[in-house]
C-alpha cells in the first residue's frame, strides 16, 4: 500500500469537494487570532448570517413558513462549513497546516437534495430541509467511507446506513463530513489522514474527541445539528470542549449499522450515535424525529421505545458529583458545578451531594473492555495502512495499564465484573431514595464532563467523567456553562495530588493557557431515562435563566 | 469434597420436603403404567382433583371470590406436585430410580404465606394466592440452589432474586422448585445430583429440558404456572413434549438477576426466563403480571417496554417452516403442522412456506457461542464436585464439534458473524412484505419445535428448531397440537437422510416407541413482538376451534 498516495488522495476528495462550494469564498487572512468564533461574519453574507444564526427548529420553521427554501438554508451553511475548515489553517499552526474539522464537503448533492425538497407540495418528515453534518465513520450512502484509517481509504462506497437513512426520509440534507482521531478512540481529534482538528475558541487547544469534527464545526455555527457517537465521551467531551450541546443515549436506542469501527464483536461496552448541536432545542428535535419513525421496525436490534412524554415533580432532586475521587477537576469545572447548583438551588430544587462509588473500579473494567483483543484489530489495520500509532493511541492501547491480550475466561471474567458493577451502582442509586424525608431517589446527577476545560493538544487522557456513564450504560447530556475566567479560576497552588493520574491533570492546569475555553457540564440520569435527561436539562437551564 | 455425601444431602432435602406434606400421601403402587397422567385421580380428593383442574386466571378469580382460599389451593398443588414427583419412580424404571421432577417443595413456607395471604383483606397484586413453581437455579430467597452441580450444594441460600421478588410482591406462592438436566444445558433433564426426570405421558421418554422438573409438574398439572429459562429451546422443547404451553420472551423482557449458571459473563446467546402452563392464559397472566410491575424501575438490564396491546389484521399471513433444510421433523411434527395450517386456511388466513435461510450456519454460531471458554467453566465446576459428565453434556461441548476453546478473537469473529445473520434474517422477514399483493410481512412462523415429539431419553440431539430462534432473539411461543398417532404417523421408509444428523433422527423414529407423546408446535414472531407473539397464538387457537 502507498500510504502517503493514499493520504493524498483522501485529501484531495477533502480539498476539492470544498473547491466546489459556491460562490467561492474569498481568500482568509494570512494571521488568524487563537478564537477564530467571529472569523465567519466578515466572510459570510448578511443573509448567510441571518441563517446560520439560527437553531434547528427555527430554520425548520422557516423553511416551512418560506422564509428561505432549503437551497437558501443549505448554500449557507456549505459556505460557513468550509470556512469552518480553512479557518482551522494558519502559518501559527504550522504542526497543523493540514488539519481541519472537515473530511469532505458534499456541495453538489447537497443542493440537488434541497431543490428536490423545495420542489415538493409538503414536508416529507419533521427534518424537511435540513442540512445536518454526519461524522465520518457513520458512513454516507454512495462515499466512500475510511473511518480514520489510511488502510480503508479505497473502501467500496457505503449502501444502507440505518440512522441516516432514517433521517433521509424525515427530509434531512447531507451537506458534510466530519473528522474524527485515530482508531476513533481519542478524546481529541487527529488522523495521519487528516491531521488535528481545533477547538475554534482556542485553537491551541483540542475541541475533544472523537466526535471533534462535529463539534469545531458546530462551535463555528457550520452545523446546527450533527451526529456524533459515543463509546467512552465522544459526544458528550467534544461538545462541552466546544460549548455546544451534546447527548449520548442509552445503548440501544439509536441504531449503528453501518458504522466503520475496528473492534466489530467486541461488545464489553457498547457505542451509541448521538446528536451534537448549537441549541438544546437540537437534541430534543433528533430525538424526537428520530424515534417517531420508529426505527425498530426495520432494525430488530433497537428496543421498541417511542420518545415517551416524562413529568417532573416541581422540586427536583439534583446530586452533585464535586470529584469522582479520582481526578480532581480544575477550578473552572468546579466553578461551573457551583454556579448551577446556585441556580438550582434558588429554583427550589433539592441538591445532594453524590457519593462516587469506586470509579477507579469503573475506570479499569472500561479500558479493559474495550479491546478484548489487546486491540490487535486496531494495530493490524494501522500496520495494514503502512501508518504509525499516534501518541494518543500509544497511550491507549499501550500506556494506560489496562489493554493487553486476554483469554476468553479473561474476557468473561471482565464482563461477570462489569455487571456487578452495574448493579452495585444501580443499587446505590436507588438507595437514595431511602431514609430520605419524601423517599423520593435522586433524579439526575450534575457531572463534570472533564476534568477541565479542552486541553491543550496530546494531552486528554482521563476519560473517567464520561467513560464512567458508558459502562453504566446512563444517558447523559452536555451544556454550556461558562468559559474559563483568568481571574477566578486560579491554580490551587496548595492542591496535593492523589495519584498520577491526578497529578498529571493538576500540572496541565494553568488558566492562561485556557484562554477563551468552553467550560460544559453533563446532566446524568438512570439506563432507559434518556427523555427525562433532557427535560431535566431544560429544567436546569431555565433555572440559569435560559429560555 | 465428598461427592456422595453431598448427592445424599441433596436427595434428603428432597426427600424429607416431600415427607412433610400434609395429609400424607397413601403409597402409589408398585406397579405403574407409562402413561401416568391420570394416576392423580386415584390419589387426591374430589376436592383437590376440583382445584387442580383449574388453570391459573380461574384459580386467582376463585381465591378472589373466595370459592377457595389459598390455603386450599395450595396445598391441592402440594399434594399433586408430591405425587407427580413419587410417579417418577417405580420398579418398571430401575435406572431412574431415584429421578424426579422436583428438587424440593416448600410445604411449610408455602402454607404459611398462603395462610397470611388469606388473612388479608383484599388481593396484594395480580397473582394473590397463586403457587408458582420455580426452576431450581433460578433460585429462592433463603433456599440454597445448586443448579445442578455438586459442587454448590451446600452454597449459601439466596437472597434478592429479581423475578421472583416480582412475583412475590404480586402475591404469588412458591412451593415447589423443579429439576433442570447438568450444566442446565441439555434438552433434556438429568443430573448427578437428582437422576433423570420422566416424562408423565410415557416415562420412557424425556420431558426434554432443561426447563423440564417444570415441564413434567405441569403435565401433571402439579403446577398450572411454572418458571423455566431458555437459551436453546429449554421453555419450548420440554412443553412440546409434555403437552402443555410455553414462552420465550425476547431477551431484555425479563430480569435473571440471582440465576445460577457456569457461563457468567459469556454473553454471544442470551438466556431469558419465561412462563410454562396448562393454558395459554396462564401465559399471558405472567407477562401482564410481571410487566405491569415496571420491574426495569428497579432493575436496568431490562428494556422498559410495558406489556403494550396489539390490534392485528383479520387476516394474517402465517409462514410455515416445513423443515429447515437440516433436520426433516418427523411425521407426527409434519402431521401438526399440517392440521393447524388447515385450520388457519379455512378461517380465512394466508400461508406461505417460510424458506429458511442458512440454518446451518445459525446452529453453528450458536453452539460455538454457548462456550466461549470452551466449557471450561463448567469441567471446572463438575470436577470440583468430583462428579463425571452425563452423556449429554459429553456430547455438547465435545463431541458436537462446535465447542472448544478459542482466542478472544475468534470470538469477536463468532459475534461479527452473529450480527451479520441476524441482519440478514431480519432482512429476510422484511423482504416478505415485497412483491406480495399487500406488501405486507409475514406476522408469524409457524415452526416445530423440534425434530420430533418427546425422545426416548438420551436422545435430544438438535436443537436447531428451537436454538434458531435463540439467536436471533425472536420470541417463541409453543402450544400442544396433537399426540403421535400409531395409524397416521408411519415412518417414511423411502426417505433418504440428507446427512448425519437428519440420519440420527430418521433412524429414531418408530412410531411404536412414541406412544402418547404430545407434539407441540411454535408461533415464532419478529424481535420484541412478544405480544403479537402471545396474540397469534390466540388467534391459531380459536382457529383450532379452542376457546
């Protein structure tokens, strides 16, 4: 195999397919800022503006209202799309000349959708008209599809793919691909494909992983609504990293046939897709759109459950985890969980604080998990690609202590492990709705997503405030909180690690080399309580103030 | 450990239960016939032969009404189930001297409950009153359970047990555990510990297994709702043989929580519990019981699907799977089928044959999956009870060359495989909806549930009739159809076996040693159809001109 041919060739799909976007954008500035968010208004029209202002429902509003066709809607976010990936050029960046959040644009198609849509009497689906970004590995009918490996770069062209097929007949529009890391098992973004993505609000810094396309792209506005997927935070770090709005759902709610993945059988945790958006509105709209097609009746391996109506109690019951006791989060992180527990606080709702049970458990059990073959499918289809580990994978399947060669008993073993985790967990959390005055369990969990802000590139190698929720198999969903405040996040100068791994966090922190970043928290609810995740999101936010 | 010892311990609690229950049995005579399901009547009162009649919703509906209390029914059940169990030995039956249906009754706790059950003042749940018979490594709640093996006898007595907890809180009354075959992976019932079962309507053949205590009690009708688990057909193939009704849900449906089994963690084949009865209703009563309980409230690993109504076509289109190209069924299997497909025609459904797509290949993913580890779990588990392998265990993991131990990427290759076949039968069922007048799919599989009626003992070989469905997840329910008819059911001496296993089964088969044997057929329906599963069933009964 002629790896660097083959890299050629994919970028060169990447390149031209952006070439294409019309009208041509006009040459970007030599010298980008580190926040580069604004960089679109002096590059896009006011009406491309207008547009790409708005949120999922409202652009399918006014598609339906004739405000703008869906050709106008689509035209203008393939332009905020490809400035979205030059932007992510730049002679500072020299290490990442080549990166971008972008593996290909699908201008020509995109608009022959939109016009066919806009040609017809009635909306065909509740997503009649909308462009919505896919990350790569998910597929795309009739494109070719590499999954972050140089090895897959000739594959055959994608047939079925159940989730966008789905969306496809609620009258979505594919306009663009998105990157994703190495083996797609980083909490960062880079390929020897396609190099880094960066986080657009600093783009010293990682917009997270692997869903990082997706969320620089929706961070820049580029996308209102894209799908992610999630195995150990790939949704949920990307978007918080970004400020954006991210939801991973229950295992078995969102249909994955289709996908590209290395580790196909191994099934210790399991992936699930998920959308990514600029609006909480955005999740809510996927999912519901999404399950009303009822999706089961055609994939068997998705339970029958439709988006069901959830009630809240007025008073909620939030617990708060500080720490997981493993990794003490930065001082914006834990700025962000007072600032809400304020607001809720205020809004009358009851907060506990939540007592992590053997994470560090979690945490092993997980790792171990996901290569139950000490990930040779992963080495084997790098080495086939002629390309290196990144230091990221490097540090996955070699350094992290937990991926090794495992017999079947082994394996078993792992698994018997596992599922007392799960009910030791589930146990605990049903046991706080005893000796409590109303009896009443708690109802979500506030969680860190990360143990900070996005970090500065390499450096995301602590996964346990989203890995956790995945081996529980509990939804969770992201926010934008804050973003990180030189002058009251300061260092803790007299924090005393507790392990290596704390240490290795504590030492990255420094608040001037955050400057601008996101700062998203995660709401946590119980296996199956995906629909009251995001209501009590919504609860949540409208006690911030937030409509 | 002292093997022996330990056997005899088993047996004495066996033995002593049965001693206590009240009023004591006069002694059965020393001389039985094969068929010995109507030995009952010489031995309860009309009173009792009144109360064992009944089927559970009549039973409930005449506790509530206060025709019977509990008391009473429960123990007509104790004395009954104390008879089907002493009808297993006789002196006809050297080598199954010591075989049996039930490891333990349960007299005193049973009277207790049903007493305090009595006591109040309205029904508890949906189940007040009703003895429920369990299979013995599902466990009880301050019993000990071995599940077969030696090695656990004397392991500490159970505590929460979720199913049960359920069935309990509906106000069920548990009196009776039933046997289950060694490793609770025969498709029939024998173990070291307790011998062999036998099945009521000839003792010269099996009850099957390995829910088959549960199979032979309520043949007898010592049981009208009993609790069996099925990973290959252990539901379904002990009720084809005994005559009686069985379900499979579809895994995910029902909690196994507390079950004792060797291949924890070994996840490629999921087992499920489920209901076994003398009627349909008592089906439907235990799904609707258990689920209306919103059991995924407590325990996550089940999905939160309520026991939801179906409204099915006046007409349906009903597959009939003739044989599935590996094993031809025997004549009285063809015979049933045959009947109740004239039964449908003529109240006006539509039949079409079912082609069936690589059953071969289904079979063989699945024995391979039963045994990740090559079975060593359970070498292990019967060697440290210094007890031998029973024939068909032998036969199971070593010499039905599916079993052996493999590398953890072979098993991910087993699954990757699974996935793909089930994929593939999923598209096979949805293509039936193509081309047809109506375009519409095919509602049900009218299936065998087996090669043949009940086998002499040792002799339950293929499982593909039953295990197909297994693996792809489908639910299956099974009713009685018929019994072997000497006149009808000749063997076919021209026909040429296909290969070794069709050989082994044609060469069984001699009308003359089937005697009496119920054949039981099976409605198979799509994934999570559990309901219309159920609904089918009804509606191929009343075509049969059942109520």
């Amino acid at each position: 195999m002629d790896t660097a041919k083959l890299i050629s060739k994919a970028r060169e799909t990447r390149d031209s397919s952006i070439a294409r976007v019309e009208p041509p954008l006009a040459p970007l500035p030599a010298s980008l800022p580190k926040n580069v968010t604004r960089i679109p208004d002096e590059y896009l029209t006011a009406r491309e503006l207008e547009i790409t202002a708005l949120d999922a429902p409202e652009l399918l509003e006014a598609i339906r209202d004739k405000v703008y066709s869906s050709e106008d809607v689509t035209r203008a976010f393939l332009r905020r799309a490809a400035i979205a990936q030059k932007l992510n050029y730049g002679p500072r960046l020299t290490s990442y000349i080549q990166t971008n959040c972008i593996t290909e644009l699908l201008p020509e198609r995109a608009i022959e959708r939109a016009k066919y849509l806009d040609s017809l009497p009635h909306p065909i689906g509740p997503l009649h008209g909308l462009p919505i970004s896919i990350k790569e590995h998910h597929g795309m009918r009739g494109c070719s599809t590499n999954g972050g490996y140089v090895a897959l770069i000739e594959r055959e062209p994608d047939g079925d793919l159940s989730l966008n097929d789905v969306l496809w007949d609620a009258g979505a529009v594919f306009y663009a691909r998105t990157t994703q890391p190495q083996a797609v098992m980083h909490l960062e973004t880079s390929t020897n494909i396609y190099g880094v993505t960066l986080n657009p609000w600093n783009t010293d810094l990682s917009p997270g992983g692997s869903s990082g396309g997706e969320s620089a792209l929706v961070a820049m506005r580029g996308s209102v609504l894209g799908i992610g997927g999630d195995i150990g935070g790939s949704i949920r770090c990307p978007a918080a990293n970004t400020g954006i709005y991210g939801f991973k759902p229950t295992p078995g709610r969102i249909c994955s046939t289709g996908t590209i993945v290395a580790t196909s059988g191994q099934e210790g945790v399991i992936a699930t897709k998920g959308p990514m958006s600029t609006s909480r509105s955005g999740l809510d709209l996927f999912m519901e759109a999404y399950l009303s097609s009822e999706p089961w009746t055609s994939e068997d391996t998705i339970a029958p459950i439709p988006w069901r109506p959830v009630t809240l109690p007025p008073k909620l019951k939030i617990a708060i985890l500080w720490s997981d006791d493993i990794v003490t989060p930065h001082p914006p992180v834990t700025r962000a969980l007072r600032e809400v527990s304020s607001a809720l606080q205020a809004a009358g709702h009851e907060l506990v604080d939540w007592k992590p049970e053997a994470h560090d458990e979690c945490w092993a059990i997980t790792h171990s998990l996901y290569y139950e073959d000490g990930a040779a499918c992963v080495e084997q289809l790098l080495s086939r690609g002629g390309e290196a580990l990144l230091p990221l994978t490097e540090w996955l399947i070699k350094d992290n202590g937990n991926v090794r060669r495992r017999t079947a008993e082994e394996v078993c073993a792992l698994k018997v492990q596992r599922n007392a985790y799960r009910q030791r967990y589930n146990k605990l959390w049903r046991s706080t709705g005893s000796g409590s005055e109303d009896s009443r369990m708690v109802d979500a969990i506030l969680s860190p997503t990360g143990p900070g802000a996005a970090p500065p590139h390499g450096n995301a190698k602590y996964w346990g405030y989203t890995s956790q929720w995945n081996l529980l198999e509990y939804p969770g969903a992201v926010f934008p909180v804050t973003t990180v405040d030189q002058r009251l996040d300061v260092r803790d100068t007299g924090y005393v690690p507790k392990n290596a791994q704390d240490r290795f966090n504590y030492e990255l922190y420094e608040p001037g080399r955050y400057v601008d970043a996101p700062v998203g928290l995660q709401i946590v609810t119980r296996k199956w309580e995906d629909e009251k995740c995001l209501k009590i999101l919504e609860v949540v936010e409208k006690a911030m103030g937030r409509k």
